[in-house]
C-alpha cells in the first residue's frame, strides 16, 4: 500500500479516539442506534481508510469517480450493517483467547445467529461491493490510473477476507460461547 497521507494519519488519530468511547466513533456516519458494542480498532481504521480513499477518488474526473462514488455508496451500506452486528463479537477474541468467557458476553452469541441468519444476504452484498470495485479497476485501469487500480484491488481483497475469516471467525464466537455460557444466557 502507499504511505498514508497526513489527512488519513489525522483520520485514524481520530478514530483512535473515538474508539475509546462507548459508541462506535462512525467517522462517515453516526452508529445505528441499537448498537451498544464497539468493534475492533484495527477495523474502524480500515473502515475509516477505505471511506477517505473512495471519498477521495470519488471527486477524480471521468469514470473513476463515477465508479468511486458508486463504491462509495455501496461501502458505505454495507459498513453500517457490519458495525451493527458483524463486527462487535471480534471484539472478544482477545479474551475468548485467554480462556475468559463471562456472562456478560451473551450479547455476541444473538450478533453471531444474526449474521447466520443472513449469510446469504450479507453475502450478495460482498458480491455488490466487489463488483463496484472491480469496475473501479477497469475505469482506473482505461485511465491510467495506478493508484486508484492498487486501492481498489486492496479493497476487493479486503472483502474477500470478511467473507473468508471475518464472518466465519463471528460464527465460531457465537458456537464457542453458546457451549461455555451456563444456559439460559
């Protein structure tokens, strides 16, 4: 990837400190109102990125920015539905990794059945986004544009990898916490 530019370093410094908060810290959008967990950090800065990349390729002339804002649109959406049940379980890795597992953690296991429950849904919405992006490439590709091509493809890859590891990591949280809660949580 290219160096981060100071404007996306001052992003990521802000959302360092809106991840410390209860809420979310949505830097595009405000967090939808039931979500009460926050997600990993490391995602919000990637979230947060991949919004200030689009954004920015968003404003180029030509077919790179129509296809950037249509990516936009289309990121935007699905980031909102993965910060209101996708992401918050990985939050708990860290300690489901320590062998700590408490009560107070049932929240995940009803955010895991949820992205079961709309697998295929949140599937044709990965399908959506690399769609757009892959026809961010060709635009940027037609122009000459290697900055918007690298982004775009990095982008592809990391939605590839929610539906590779991320989901079903939310998946294997909610089975593992369903096993070691005492029932009725």
């Amino acid at each position: 990837m290219h160096p981060r530019s100071p404007k996306i370093l001052a992003l990521l410094a802000f959302a360092a400190a809106a991840w410390m908060v209860p809420s979310y810290g949505a830097l595009s959008q405000p967090a939808p109102a039931a979500a009460a967990h926050p997600i990993p950090q490391s995602l919000i800065f990637e979230h947060a990125e991949t919004m200030e990349r689009l954004s920015i390729l968003a404003k180029r002339p030509g077919q790179v920015g129509v296809e950037a804002r249509k990516a936009l649109e289309v990121f935007k959406r699905h980031a909102a539905r993965e910060q209101e049940f996708i992401l918050p379980p990985l939050t708990l890795l860290p300690l489901l990794a320590d062998g700590k597992v408490t009560p107070d953690m049932a929240w995940a296991v009803a955010m895991a059945d949820r992205v079961n429950a709309e697998r295929e849904q949140i599937f044709q919405e990965h399908t959506e986004v690399t769609e757009v992006l892959n026809a961010l490439v060709v635009a940027a590709t037609r122009a000459h544009d290697n900055d918007a091509k690298e982004f775009a493809e990095a982008a592809a890859g990391d939605s590839l990898n929610d539906v590779e590891i991320l989901e079903p990591t939310v998946l294997l949280i909610g089975d593992y916490l369903r096993g070691k809660l005492p029932a009725g949580h």
